[in-house]
C-alpha cells in the first residue's frame, strides 16, 4: 500500500499531538500547532481551538497563518458558533456556507465578522476524550463547501476530528501527568521532612543522653513555642543552627497535647 504525501502529514501530526509528557509543556503553543497541522491538511486559511468550561470559552489558540483572523472569530463566538454548537452537542459542525448562515441569521456576530474576513466556509469539531468534553477545534475555509456527502461527514470533518480526538488525548494524558508530578513532589518532601526530624531527634538524644522520645518532645515544644515548622527546626539541628540552650530547655516544659510527629 502506497501512502500520499496528506497521510503521511496527518500521522506526523498524530504523533506530535501524543508529546505532550515533556519538561516545558505550553498548551497555548501545543494547540497552536494542531491548528497549523489543520491548516496544513486542510488547506484552510486558518484555524483555532476554544477551550471550554461550564459552556463558557476559557482559552483560545489559533493558528500562526492568520492568527489574528482566527482569534477574532473565536473571540465573536460569545453569543454563538461553530465552536459552542459542537462542544454543546459533543458533535461535528458540518461545513456551512457563512453567507448561508448569515442569510439565516444563524450565529449572526460571527458571520458578519467571518464575511468581512473573507471566510467562505466553516466548520467545527469537538475536542473530546470518551465523554469527556473540554472545547472544539474550528476551521476557517476560503472556497465553499462540498456538500456531495449525503450524511455531511466529509473527508475534512473525518482528518479534524482525528487531530481534535488526538489532541485532547495529549492534553489528557498532560493532565494527568502534570498531578502525579506534583503528588510524587508532596510525596517526596514528606519523606524528606520525616527523614530531616527523625535525624534532629536522635543527634539530640546522643547529644543529650535523653532517650529519643524526650528529645523528640523538646523539638515539638520549642517549634510550638516559636511558631515554627517542626521540619524547620529539625533543619535547624541538623545545620548545627539552633538556639541549644534554649532547645535544651524545653526538655523540663509540657509534654501534654497529641505528638505533631513522629516520635
């Protein structure tokens, strides 16, 4: 099986839009380039994506061929368009003709903008993962559509969707990656803490002849009497930079109230 030089372009960009596990991560730029990509296969003059919240538009990225031109149109969707029908149905827009729909007065804020920008065409597709929605991808066309399907999809939705389907599947998987980086960070800072005091502790039972408990209780009261971190103060044993004779006293102080850590 040969492949023309559009399926090689689209597996290209299905791979990019995958990447997303990277150190320096940008979403703007990231749906940037699926816009480009759509461009690109498309033949579009421009693209852009709406991300959506609680039916509300949160963040707009267009494409870098006419990315004022996108970002307009996304930005005259407010009161209605391709991008709010489709995140709204969690369907495809099919291909209109704007002087089609501003006729009808169909989104009529968007097609007065589109016609002034030359905009022939549009449609859009939902960016969706499973049943999970979080925006759509819009294409701005400059020749009139092709409406010889009987059922609408036409080739264009079908290489639109791959790239919607394909990009919210990386910004998924971003997601995820993004809050089991910042839990293996917590993680590893608790460890760390319990490591820095049980250290504290036992350099202050040596150092005391106390047992390990009492010296324990001496860093607990000291960092409650000074309103500090008890990590703080056991970092400030171990540095050799605490107030000793201070910290030494707390040993005949109250012992009552729970353990704020270890002992």
């Amino acid at each position: 099986m040969r492949y023309g030089s559009r399926e090689i372009l689209l597996a290209s960009a299905l791979v990019e839009a995958a990447d997303t596990l990277v150190d320096g991560f940008e979403a703007t730029r990231y749906l940037q380039r699926v816009s480009d990509h759509c461009v690109e296969l498309l033949h579009a003059r421009a693209a852009g994506v709406m991300l959506i919240d609680g039916g509300r538009s949160v963040s707009l990225a267009a494409s870098s061929r006419h990315e004022q031109v996108a970002l307009d149109l996304l930005e005259a969707q407010h009161g209605g368009g391709p991008c709010l029908d489709s995140y709204g149905s969690g369907q495809p827009v099919p291909p209109v003709s704007i002087r089609v729909a501003h006729a009808d007065a169909r989104w009529p804020d968007f097609t007065e903008r589109a016609l002034r920008h030359d905009i022939v065409t549009t449609f859009a597709v939902p960016l969706r993962r499973r049943d999970h929605l979080l925006g759509a991808l819009n294409v701005f066309v400059p020749t009139l559509p092709d409406t010889s399907p009987a059922d609408d999809v036409t080739p264009e939705l079908h290489v639109a969707q791959a790239l919607a389907d394909a990009a919210a599947l990386g910004l998924q998987n971003r997601h995820t990656y993004a809050r089991y980086r910042t839990l293996s960070g917590q993680l590893q800072e608790a460890l760390s803490s319990r490591v820095r005091i049980e250290q504290a502790k036992g350099m202050l039972a040596e150092r005391w002849s106390v047992p390990a408990d009492r010296a324990f209780m001496a860093l607990r009261q000291y960092a409650r009497r000074h309103r500090l971190p008890l990590d703080q103060v056991a970092s400030t044993v171990i540095e050799g930079a605490e107030d000793a004779a201070e910290l030494r006293r707390e040993i005949g102080g109250s012992t009552d109230g729970p353990a704020d850590g270890p002992a």
